[in-house]
C-alpha cells in the first residue's frame, strides 16, 4: 500500500512540475515577437542617430584629418 501511496505521490509532483513548466513556456510565448519589434526600433533609432553624428560637419572634418595623418605617415 506504501508503494501504491508513493508511486501516486511522484505522479502528482512529477505532473505538477510539468504543468508548471507549460505554463512558463504559454506564459512568453507571445512575448518573442514584440521583444524583437522593440529590439528593432531601438538598433535603427541607435543608426539614426549615429548616421546624424558621423555625418555633421565637425566630426566628418575630424575623421577626415584622421584618415589624411594615416595616409600621410611614413615609417
């Protein structure tokens, strides 16, 4: 009778854990999408801005004289 108590205890935790886990799993399963939609927004707004910093006047004249001082350098 112990062994039938058991065996009966283990399928119910064993049954428990694995409700549980399904749950998690159903819980974000929606969520993958809309991370990503953020993820998106948040890399072209991050290029955007960049495109605007490299491209004003001050730092392309910097990265312009960077690129003159290496072309020009002699070993």
């Amino acid at each position: 009778m112990s062994r039938l108590v058991r065996a009966r205890l283990r399928a119910l935790v064993c049954g428990a854990r694995a409700a549980w886990r399904q749950a998690v799993l159903r819980r974000d399963a929606g969520m993958v999408t809309s991370e990503y939609a953020m993820g998106i927004v948040a890399a072209v707004a991050f290029a955007v801005v960049l495109y605007k910093v490299v491209t004003s006047g001050a730092v392309s004249a910097e990265l312009q004289g960077i690129v003159k001082k290496a072309l020009d350098a002699r070993m």
